[in-house]
C-alpha cells in the first residue's frame, strides 16, 4: 500500500499524509489506522457524485461504518445557524467523540463543518479531505474554524485541528477554470510572501496550471501546503504575530469580501488586497516598483481582477475601509497590514511579528491603485 508521510508533517496528533490516491488508498488507511468507531462524510453536493459517495462506497466494502451527508457548500452556508443545524443532526445520530466527520470539499466546507466538529460536545475528531486549491493549500490546514457573521468574516470559531488531512492534488483537475483562478489567489500570496521559487515556479506555469498538469499541481499543493504548516507550528494560535503572516492580502481582501455582501470569492478579493499591500510596501520604499510591477504581473496572468472595475460589483473605497475597523488584526483601531518587502519576503516589526501599523490616510492612498 502506497503509504507515505510526506515531509509535510505536523506532529504527533496531526498528520498531514500525501502520496495518496484518495479514492483508492484512503477506505484502507482508515481501516489500517482508524480515527473512530464511525464516520460520517459531509461532502459538498456538487461533488457528492464525484468523490464522496465512491468514498463511502469504498469504506462500506471493507465495512466501515459510515454514512454519506451530501451538504451546500459556499460562503453563504458558513453560519452559525447552520452549523447549530449539522450539530443537531449529530447528536440525533448519537455521534460522540469515538465519532469521525470526513470533510470532502473547499475550504467553505472546512471552515464551517471543522468549526461543527470543535464545538459539538466540546470537540470530535474529524479529518480534511480537501477538494479545491484554496482548501490544500490554505484552508484544510492549521485548525482555523469557523462562520462568519453581520460584524463581518470569520468572526465566529475556533482552533480546532483535524486529526488527519489527505492531501490528493488529482481531485483538483475536476475544478471549473473559475475555481483554479480563485485558488491562484491564495497560491500566489505564498510566492510573494514566503517563497521566490513558488513565485517563479508560477510565473513559468500558467499553461500548465490550466491545462491540469500533474506534475504541476504536485508541485504547488506540496510546497504551498509545507509553507503553511512551518508558519502555523511556529505560532500554532496566532499570539507570537507569527501566523499572522499568513494574512497578507487579507486586510484589504476582507474589506472587499464585506463590501460585496461575500459575493466576490476569496481568492480574487486576496489578489486585490495583495496589489493594495505591494503598493503600500512601494510607497513606503521598502518593495521596488519593479518588484511591486513583477506581483501585478503575476495576477493578471492567471486571470486575477487588479482594479475594482474588473469584479463586477459597486464598490467604494468607504465600504472597503468601513469593515477594516472590526477586522481581527485591527487593534485599538489602529489597523495592520502584512507588508511585502521583496518577491518571497516580508517586513518584520519591531518586534519580530508582522503586524504593520499603517494610518488611514495611507490606506486610502493605497487604495487608489485599485480603482
Ligand atoms: N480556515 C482557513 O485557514 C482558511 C484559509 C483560506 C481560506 N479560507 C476560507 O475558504 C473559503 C474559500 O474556499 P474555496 O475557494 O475552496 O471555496 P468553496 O468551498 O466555496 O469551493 C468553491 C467551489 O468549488 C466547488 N468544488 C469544490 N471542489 C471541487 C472539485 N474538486 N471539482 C469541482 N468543483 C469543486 C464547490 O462546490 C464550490 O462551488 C473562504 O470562506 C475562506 O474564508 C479559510
Ligand atoms: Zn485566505
């Protein structure tokens, strides 16, 4: 059996396993290695077809018990409402903490059932199967959880760390072209801040990112997934502003997302709060301008908006600045940025974190870059 822990591997309680055909491999790895005495797949309808019920399938042939919840998925189930209505449906099925959830689809999906598993009876196990770009390479790792609510995203949740995620780069060739670009958003938020070579990689790949290439898609789960795991152990709940890093794009991605009643998809609102980052970096001379010209280069060519116009909703510069106050990295009302200070670098703070303060006027100067 093809059983490999990958060098993506967080530690004891945590595995992060790849080299897997999901389909195949996972039903005897969780024979071999069982996580519960039963589970429950909770897999996005629209892929119900496609990967969860030959999961169940699979697991029922070696006579596993399970059960299959074909569930909506998108931004708009992530609700507190909704999660209280899966933790009903659980305790209705006696689930207890001998209990598993499998969680097959984006990271709308993970966020929302990882946040049901960590609240329900003060916490199941459950596993990430993850389906989209956003929910292997970011999303499906790291144990944020949650829901978001009218004082904006994620507002609501808690750390709570699946007990083993499956990493699968196949199960991404079924994504509409849509979803691949969506998932370039985040994708790029590791080459800009954290690593030159994915950088690279991507400016070399876009072809082969939309043809499906394997080798490709390899290429940027594993090395995008191992740079979250090393930031989120470095700071695995964020009070070091260590794992704060990981939000650069976000603050103004945020904003965006708010603004457009969360009907713009993350990865795009990451990739206009990355051009909003970069040129605060370049106003302040930290990035050069060729550098900050390198990362607009980058989003465009994997189809990613730069200009507000490009989104197709209204938008100003007060709705994209109005949520930033309730954001979770505003403190006292001063607002933090991620700031970029090179292609694969960040700048550091005084002391040692991430956080930049960054005044309002400068913001909305920045912000012209987008409109
Ligand atoms: N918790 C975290 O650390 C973290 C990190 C990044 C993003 N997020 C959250 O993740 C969410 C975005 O995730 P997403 O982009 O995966 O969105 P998503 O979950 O809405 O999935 C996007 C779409 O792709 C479809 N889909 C999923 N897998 C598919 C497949 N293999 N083939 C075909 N279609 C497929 C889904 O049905 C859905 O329509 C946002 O809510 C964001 O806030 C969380
Ligand atoms: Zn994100």
């Amino acid at each position: 059996m093809p059983v490999t822990h990958s060098p993506v591997y967080f530690d004891e309680s945590f595995d992060v396993v790849t080299g897997y055909d999901m389909l195949k491999d996972v039903p005897t790895h969780l024979q071999n290695y069982p996580l519960g005495n039963k589970y429950k797949i909770f897999v996005s309808e629209d892929i119900a077809g496609l990967y969860g019920e030959p999961l169940f399938e699979g697991m029922k042939e070696l006579r596993l018990n399970v059960t299959l919840e074909p569930i909506k998925d998108g931004e708009e189930v992530k609700r507190d409402t909704v999660a209280a209505k899966l933790r009903r449906l659980l305790h209705r099925e006696e689930f207890d903490r001998r209990s598993c959830l499998i969680i097959v689809g984006g990271g709308t999906l993970s966020d929302l059932v990882g946040y049901v598993a960590g609240t329900y009876k003060r916490g199941i196990p459950y596993i990430n199967i993850p389906t989209t770009f956003i929910g292997q390479t970011d999303a499906g790792i790291g144990g944020k959880t949650g829901v978001d609510d009218e004082f904006g995203k994620n507002m609501i949740g808690v750390f709570y760390n699946p007990r083993r995620i499956y990493l699968d780069p196949k199960l991404l060739v079924s994504l509409p072209n849509q979803e691949v670009v969506n998932g370039m958003g985040e994708v790029i938020k590791y080459g800009v801040g954290f690593r030159p070579d994915i950088f690279e990689f991507l400016e070399q790949s876009h072809e082969k990112v939309f043809a499906r290439n394997p080798e490709t898609y390899e290429f940027i789960v594993h090395e995008s997934a191992k740079t979250k795991v090393s930031v989120v152990k470095e700071d695995p709940r964020e009070t070091r502003d260590i794992r704060t890093s990981l939000n650069l794009g976000h603050t103004t991605g945020h904003g965006i997302e708010k603004a457009t009643n969360y009907g713009l998809q993350h990865g795009l609102a990451v990739g206009l709060g990355l051009v909003v980052a970069t040129e605060l970096s370049a106003m302040r001379g930290i990035m050069s301008r060729d550098n900050a010209s390198r990362i607009v280069a980058l989003l465009k060519l994997y189809g990613l908006p730069t200009k507000i116009s490009q989104i197709g909703y209204v938008v100003t510069k007060s709705d994209i600045m109005g949520p930033m106050v309730h954001d979770k990295k505003t403190v006292g009302g001063v607002v933090n940025y991620v700031l970029p200070n090179g292609i694969g670098s960040l700048q550091k703070n005084g002391m040692g974190g991430y956080s930049n303060p960054v005044g309002w006027h400068e913001i909305e100067k920045a912000l012209d870059v987008i409109f």
